[in-house]
C-alpha cells in the first residue's frame, strides 16, 4: 500500500506544481498594471502552493521509508 500512497502523492504533488508554474506565470501579465493587490495575491497563491508541494513531497519520503 505505501507505493500506492507515494504515487498518488506523487501525482498530487506534479500537479500542484504545473499549478504553481501557472499562477506564477501571472504575475507577468500584470507587472505594469497599478494592481499591486493581485500582483501580491497571486505571488501569495504561488508561495502557498509552494508549500504545498514540499509537503506532500515530504509525505512520498515518509510513505515510501521501511515500516
């Protein structure tokens, strides 16, 4: 069972960063608007996807660790 976990998991975490990817690649789009709010949500959303990779990347190690 610990492989089927570290997979989907593994799957979760890959899509999350494609999200990351995307959202970051807003933030382009909006440099020279007067919106420093969005611009500010948006690195926000990147960075707590951010996290959110790493911890499920955390989560593989321990799902894939012996016992």
């Amino acid at each position: 069972m610990p492989n089927a976990t570290a997979a989907e998991l593994s799957s979760a975490a890959e899509a999350i960063n494609g999200y990351q990817r995307r959202v970051g690649g807003l933030v382009a789009a909006h440099a020279n608007d007067d919106r420093d709010d969005l611009v500010a949500a948006i690195y926000e959303a990147e960075r707590s996807l951010a996290m959110a990779e790493r911890t499920l990347r955390r989560a593989i190690k321990l799902a894939n660790r012996s016992g």
